[in-house]
C-alpha cells in the first residue's frame, strides 16, 4: 500500500491530506527558530527540542522559567519513581522522564516562530491564507496540545479545508519552517486539525482529525512507500462534530496517551483514533507543533480562515524516547 493511501496527503482530490521571540505586526516575515528545552525549562536556540535533566534515581525537580517579552511560560518536572510514561527511563538515553508545560498567550508577540499574521492584545490574528505559527518542543510521547480560536464563522471558512492545527517530525535535517511536499505532506509523525468550510457542502463546519505514524527515521517524511511491514503505517482521519461557528471564541484541544488520540472542543470529545495495535510508539526525533501548516502555500483549496485570532496555546506532557526504526 503506498503510503499516499495511508495518509490520503495528496494535493489533489485523489487523496486528502495531512525561536527567537516576535513583537508587533509580522505579516510576510518569519523569525528565527528557538528549540523549548525540557532540560532547562527556557527557550534554547539551536539543536533538538527533547532535553533532560539527568536526575538520579527516585529522585524529581521542577523549574519555571518565562520569556518577559512574550509571557511564554515553561514548567518542567523530572521524576523516575513511578510517574509519567518513562518512569523506567528513557530508553535511548537512560534518562528519566521530564513533564513539561508550556504556555504562550500569543498577545503581542509569541516564543515560536511567526510566518505571516499580526499580533495585538487579543492574540495572533490570520491576515493570510498561508500564516503559520510553529514550536519546536521536546518529544512529548503523551501529552496535549490546546489553543483559543475566536472569530471564526462560515464567512471566513470559504475553502474547502481549513487547517488550523498540526503536528509533525521535524527533525533529520529538515528545514523550518518545514515545506509542504514532501516534508510535511509525507511526515513520518503527523496530526492535524481541519474545518471543512463552505466549499465542501456535505461537511461545511465539521472537523476533522489526522493521525499517522511511519517510524521510518531519515529523512523523517516518506519518497515512495511506508517501509513499516506488518502494518504497513498507521493512518485514520475521521471527522464530523458541531458544524456551528458564531465568532465566540472556541477552545480546540489534541490529547495523545496509551496508544489513542483525542480531538475535543469546548472540553467535549468530538472524535478518538484508537493506534494501540498498531504495534508503534509516539516518538518523532524532534517534535513540532503549529498553528497552521505549509499547505496552502502550494494547494488553492486549502487555507487558514483569515481575520480568526488565537491565543492561550498550552502544551504539556511527558518526554520520552525516539520510537524504533522500523524497515
């Protein structure tokens, strides 16, 4: 089976698809990468997201640390006695398991990176179809990622997919921010969040929820089929939910734990993908979140709904190691 089939992230209507601080008005400008290090609890520029803090066994530490300029607050916790998925140890580095919080109101400014949109006191406004924001973050094999959305109603949805959210392997070298084919569009970790708009009339203002998994390692994205034998890749994209958008602001949240995925929205389930058998672990080498994705700069159907405004994304979970290569 290729791979194209698993993901369904063709541009075509044959498959469907899958740190420096910023202040002020960004519109067509993007800003220098900074890695979110779980070892320190502070933005690091350069390297891998994932970090640790090597503490002892049976023993655990905390950190707060913040960005002043944008209000970006990271928590991290470490502990080997029993808590968190890798309390035995990280078992690429022998490393205990760190929880890690991160939060970026995304009110003037943001500790990601910014392609594109505005900012102002209400969060990151979209002024055009391709803006992105994205984080590199440490590899967090279960965890969450939640996020406001406001102003957002049929009006600014007219396309027919809109894709507010994603996830995806960032690391083997891949350039950031990351292009849309073959680097996202065949990525060996991806999720993504999409609202149909006005142009897909059977599911105007539903949503859908893309999970899919190729522990493949280098390059970290696909150029022919998935490698993985037995199954041959995971992939699952439900979608339906309230089709309803007044403009009121919407709190979209992604959590990842014990082999299942969930989509909720205003704090209800809407959809689950259930990935246990699938025989795979969550674990990209560098972990990526965004709001948005490179789509749009190469598919017409496809774009952020311009004039929403974000704000309040908050991540958490708990690091761990690069899933087995398989193939």
């Amino acid at each position: 089976m290729r791979w194209c089939g698993l993901l369904a992230l063709c541009a075509g209507s044959g498959c469907s698809d899958g740190d420096g601080s910023t202040r002020g008005e960004l519109t067509g400008a993007v800003t220098s990468a900074t890695t979110l290090g779980a070892s320190t609890g502070a933005p690091t520029s350069g390297g891998e997201g994932p970090g640790s803090s090597g503490g002892e066994a049976g023993t655990s530490s905390s950190t707060d640390s913040g960005d002043p300029s944008t209000g970006g607050v990271v928590t991290t916790a470490t502990s080997s006695g029993g808590e968190g998925p890798g309390s035995s140890g990280d078992a690429t580095t022998g490393e205990p398991s760190q929880h890690f919080m991160f939060s970026d109101p995304l009110i003037a400014g943001t500790a990601g990176t910014a392609v594109g949109g505005s900012f102002g006191d209400a969060g990151w406004t979209v002024t055009g179809k391709a803006d992105r924001v994205y984080w590199a973050i440490p590899r967090l094999v279960e965890g969450s990622v939640e996020f406001t959305m406001t102003n957002v109603t049929l009006d600014n949805l007219p396309l027919a997919d809109h894709e507010v959210f994603a996830m995806y392997e960032g690391g083997y070298d891949i350039e950031h921010p990351i292009g849309y084919n073959p680097e996202f569009r065949n990525n060996a970790f991806k999720s993504m969040i999409r609202i149909y708009g006005v142009a897909e009339p059977e599911r105007t203002g539903q949503q859908k929820i893309m999970w899919g998994m190729c522990p493949l390692g280098a390059p970290g994205y696909l150029e022919g089929e998935c490698p993985c034998l037995n199954p041959v890749g995971f992939f699952e994209e439900p979608f339906g939910g309230d089709a309803g958008w007044d403009g009121s602001p919407q709190t979209l949240r992604v959590a990842w734990a014990d082999g299942v995925t969930r989509y909720f929205r205003n704090d209800v389930e809407v959809l689950s993908i259930d990935w246990a058998g699938s025989g795979f672990s969550f674990g990209p080498q560098a972990l990526y979140v965004s709001l948005g994705n490179p789509r749009p700069e190469e598919v017409d159907t496809a774009g952020m709904p311009i004039g929403a405004v974000f704000s309040n994304l908050v991540v958490e979970g708990w690091t761990g190691p690069v899933t087995p290569t398989c193939g």
